[in-house]
C-alpha cells in the first residue's frame, strides 16, 4: 500500500522525537490523559490506513511540539485525496497514489506547504533545514514560554520536552542557522529544567540547566547562561553557591536589550541576600532591579522574560521588604493590591502569595485574609513548587480564627 504524505509527515514526526511507535503512542495517551492510541493505531496512521481525528490531531500535536492547525490542514488534505481515491478504479487509484507519495517524497522544501512539512522534508532528504522552518521552531519555543504562565507544569512539560526533541533532531541539518536554533534549543531546555523542578523532578531540572548552560557556551549568548543560572537559583543549593549563580547571572545580562531580565536577575539576587539577613545587599540589588525594570522592553528582549510583568516585579519587592521587616512593606502591598485590582494576572499564583504574606505580616488580617482564599484556589488550581511554598508560609501567618483556612493550605503545601 503507497504511503500518503500526510503518514509521512506524522512518521517524520515519531522519528525526530527519537520514539518507538510504541513510545509515541504512550506520548499521545500522556497529553491526553488517558489511553486513546495504541502501537498498533499508530502503525496504520504511518501506513496510511487511517487518519486521525482532529480530537487525536490535538493530543498529537502537544506530544510531537507543533501547531494543531497545521496537522488539522494536512489531515484534512489527506482526506481530500482519500475521497478523490475512492473515485477512480484499482488501476487509476494505485497510479494516483505513486505520484502521490512520489511528490511527497521528492517535494523541495521551498515548494511546501507549511514549514513543518517542509521540515518533514529537509529531514527525510538529509539536506539544509530552510529559513521559514527555522522560524517556525525559534516560534514555538517563545510561545511556549508564554504559556509557562497558564499551563499547569505537567501538560507544559509533554509540550516543552516534544519540542525540544524537534529542535535537537534539526540541528545537524541547521547550516548558517545553527547559533539562532542553539539559543532557541536552550532557552526550550531551561523551560523544561524549569518545569521538572516545578514538579520536584530536581535531578532532571538541574541536567537541563546544565545542557542550556552548554548551548549558551556553544553560540556566544551569555544572557542564555543567565537564564539557567537564574532558574537554578531556585533549587536546593546552599546560600552561597545562590548568591554566586545570580551574580554571575547578572554580568550575564548587561548591556542593552536585556533589562527586563535584569530586573529578574537583581530582584532574585535581593531575594536571596535578604533570606540570609543582608539588609544592605538586599535593598541595593532591589533598587538595581527597579532600576533595570524602568528600561524594559518586553516585545525587542528575549521571550522568556515575558513573566517579569510589574506583577512579578510587586512580588519580588514584597519578598525583600517582608523577609527583612521593612517598613515599606506596607505601602507597597498597598499598591500591589491596588495594581492587581480584581483580576489575576497570567502567573498570579507567586504574586497573590508573597501579597498575601505582606498584608498578614504588615498588620492588614482583614485584607490578607481575602487575598489568602484567591491565592488558595490560583494555586490548587495550578499546582507548582513556589505556590506549595508560598502555601506553607501563609499558613503560619494567618490568625487563629482561620484554622480551617490555615489547615486547607497546609494541605496544598503537603
């Protein structure tokens, strides 16, 4: 039986991941959560004798990194030429299908359609990968770090980890494009550090860290350094070896266009200073990051600053005036609470939890109460590391008359 374009875009697809059939049909049935394909489903699509439906194209898409729509039109395209198949006799279809999977076969990449068939056929021909296909990959990685802000850590990993598999199955072929697709490569690997330390998967958070820390190495871009050693701030290292990453972090990101991630890098460092009860090194990182914050250019800098929002930058004032007892606290969870308003920013689960620790904290129990139940139901709606964290802290702040609240927090923190 001749093989359809479409069965080799989607063979393409397993194979750039590095997955049995098998291995690809466990992917599916994790992004969609439950068991919808089996090995056996997965071999008749990779030889054309059935066609996904646009419900499965959804849980295949988020296993294999790419566009839903993009699988929806060529699935659709197939269909078409499935339909047109039917109309014509044994010997009409059998020569149809020959030109089909010989044009699929032997299509340039310029002529393609859509970048991630085009991508299907750099890979199958063993050529250049093309400009437009590098694009689309450079593309994904910056939206899924947009979506680190609303996705829960473990439907974001499938996505981030298929993805990086994509990118890492193009490099060989990636030519002038190399150093663009290597800093892409690791800013998909530090997301998906990030994500595994999320879910307390730290051995892994820190081997992806690692490998991001080598692609920045590898292509000359020290703000990529930045990231990882930023997001290693985070785990469970001693102060010292914190204090160390982030000042390294911040010679990582000087210069022009880097001043949100600047401001990330100083506030954490004043984050980290003020834990170990350094009034000084604290705040003048602190005025460093607001510093840095006032030149920020979200849509010129990298994508995976997008989450430093004057949200985040509330937070992390918030952390250094409470841990230090400071008396600006006060007038600053004043206005962060007016900032916020009634909404919930994208990521709001840090934000209403280090708000909700500065009002109880500043003597405001009637207000840091109210935040306290909108942070219990952000962060049970999204499970991560610094909401199970923030959880705990609330909990020991709030007053006696709300055990039960204090008792449905600890439960998140556990």
């Amino acid at each position: 039986m001749t093989v359809d374009p479409f069965a080799l875009l989607l063979l393409m697809l397993r194979k750039q991941a590095g997955r049995t059939q098998e291995q690809q049909a466990d992917a599916i049935n994790a992004a969609s959560g439950r068991i919808t394909v089996t090995r056996r489903e997965i071999s008749r699509y990779e030889k054309s004798e059935n066609i996904p439906t646009n419900h499965t194209l959804e849980h295949i898409a988020v296993a294999c990194g790419v566009p839903f729509e993009e699988l929806q039109r060529e699935a659709k395209a197939a269909r078409a030429r499935r339909r047109e198949a039917r109309r014509h006799d044994e010997e009409d279809l059998d020569a149809m299908k020959r030109r089909t999977v010989l044009e699929g076969a032997i299509v340039g990449v310029s002529a393609a359609a859509e970048p991630w068939q085009r991508l299907a056929a750099v890979l199958q021909r063993g050529s250049r990968v093309d400009e437009a296909s590098v694009a689309a990959l450079i593309d994904r990685a910056a939206d899924l770090h947009l979506q680190e802000l609303s996705l829960s850590p473990r439907h974001l990993q499938y996505k981030v980890e298929a993805h990086l598999d994509a990118i890492t199955a193009v490099l060989p072929q990636a030519g002038q494009h190399e150093r663009a697709l290597t800093i892409s490569a690791g800013e998909t690997a530090a997301l998906a550090g990030w994500v595994a330390w999320d879910l307390g998967e730290h051995t892994k958070a820190d081997a992806y860290y690692k490998v991001t820390e080598n692609c920045a190495a590898a292509a000359g871009h020290p703000p990529l350094r930045a990231l990882a050693l930023a997001y290693a701030s985070y785990g469970d290292h001693a102060p010292v070896d914190k204090l160390r990453y982030l000042h390294q972090a911040a010679q990582d990101v000087r210069g022009r266009g880097n001043a949100a991630a600047a401001a990330w890098v100083h506030g954490r460092y004043a984050e980290e200073a003020a834990q170990l009860g350094d009034d000084a090194q604290a705040l003048q990182a602190l005025e460093r990051a607001q510093f840095a914050y006032d030149f920020a250019d979200h849509t010129s800098e990298q994508a995976w600053v997008r989450f430093v929002t004057p949200y985040r930058m509330d937070s992390l004032a918030l952390s250094v005036y409470g841990q230090l007892r400071r008396a600006e606290l006060i007038t600053t969870a004043d206005d962060a609470l007016t900032r916020l308003g009634d909404g919930l920013p994208d990521g709001g689960v840090v934000v209403l939890g280090d708000l909700a620790i500065a009002l109880l904290r500043g003597g405001d129990v009637e207000q840091g109460v109210h935040v306290t139940r909108k942070f219990a139901a952000a962060a049970q709606a999204k499970p991560t590391t610094m909401g199970r964290d923030r959880a705990h802290a609330i909990a020991g702040s709030l007053p006696s008359d709300q055990r039960d609240l204090a008792h449905h927090l600890r439960q998140l923190a556990s």
